[in-house]
C-alpha cells in the first residue's frame, strides 16, 4: 500500500494527507501534552514581547496558543484545517476563543492573504513536516509574513507518505531568516525533533 500511494501524483498525495488530518484530528489527546506547549513558550518568552502578534500554523485546539495566551500574549491567531479541532477550542479554551483569530483553513488556501511582515513570531509545532514537497511554497509565504522570528518544531528525517525530511536551516536562512538557536526536543516530550529558531536578517 506504501508504495502505491508514494507512486501517486503529488496533488493526489496532498489531498489525502488533507483528508487525514480533516478526519483524524484528535483535539482531546492534544491538548493534554501540556509539556510540550510549556517547552515552546519558554523559547517564545526569550525572543518575543508580550505584545507581540503571534500566528501558529496548524494549531489543532489551540493548546499552544492557549499557553501562551495564559503567559500574557493577547494578540494570537491560529490556522486550523480541521472543524473539529475548532469547535473543540471553544469547549476546551473558552477564554481564549473569545479572543483569539481563528482562521478555519488548510495553510495553503489562506496563507497568500496574509500581510507582509503581518507577525512577530511565526511558529509549527510538528505541522511543517506534512506539507508535500509540491507545497514548498508556502515555507516561503511563512516567511514573508513573520515580520522578526521564525519557530519550527518539526521531525526532520522522518519520511512515509505524509511525513517529508527537510532541513529547515538551509530553508529559511535561503528567505532572509539566520538560525539563533537549535536543540532537542527531548525535553518537551518530543523525542527525534528539532527546534529551530530564526530572526529575519536586519531586524
């Protein structure tokens, strides 16, 4: 079965992997790994005021985002492919979906209409890594709108059929970011990831 669907055109690739996350969202589970948003906000408090605009790709029930806004970030925003997911923000996190923007969307349909510069920080949290390499765009739209920093925490050597190994480092330094900070996930129960943190050069 691998192998048949690898042989598949990469829309067709794209589209099932949609397909999975529009049907296999578990908002439940993901909220409960609380150790892992703890792990993201103690990065994002060392680079990113508090009145930052802070915009998360793929943000499931907002568990991340929920972190942070109880960490005093106000002005977040979240993409979310999955209506489950997003109906379960307002049971799970009512505060937060009171005043959070919630943009209900696969990336790829939205990310082109967002501004230039439009963020202070722009962060995945195992998200990236889903995107079909037909789709490497939108790494580069992410980039142009995170006006200063740029947080990824993907696995970057897993491979099957909705899992794609890319070095993140060599990405975004190509679209005007640096890499200020990398290590291991280990810590925020992410065993075999990366976090990468970037500043766009001149900020």
């Amino acid at each position: 079965m691998l192998r048949f669907v690898l042989k598949l055109t990469g829309s067709i690739v794209e589209d099932l992997i949609s397909r999975h996350w529009v049907k296999s969202s578990t908002p439940d589970l993901y909220a409960q790994r609380v150790e892992r948003s703890e792990f993201l906000t103690k990065h994002v408090k060392k680079y990113v005021a508090k009145k930052g605009k802070v915009l998360e790709a793929g943000r499931n029930v907002g568990r991340n985002l929920n972190h942070l806004f109880s960490h005093g970030y106000k002005d977040v925003t979240g993409i979310e492919i999955s209506e489950k997911a997003v109906k379960a923000m307002k049971k799970t996190y009512p505060q937060l979906a009171k005043k959070a923007n919630t943009i209900h969307s696969p990336v790829e349909n939205v990310i082109k209409t967002l501004p230039t510069d439009g963020f202070d920080l722009v962060f995945s949290m195992v998200v990236l890594e889903h995107i079909h390499p037909d789709s490497d765009w939108i790494l580069e739209e992410i980039a142009r709108i995170s006006g200063e920093y740029l947080i990824t925490i993907e696995a970057e050597t897993a491979a099957n059929w909705r899992f794609f190994p890319r070095n993140y480092k060599e990405i975004f330094e190509k679209y005007g970011f640096r890499q200020v900070e990398e290590k291991s996930c280990e810590e925020g129960g992410l065993e075999h990831y990366t976090l990468r943190v970037f500043k766009k050069k001149g900020k």
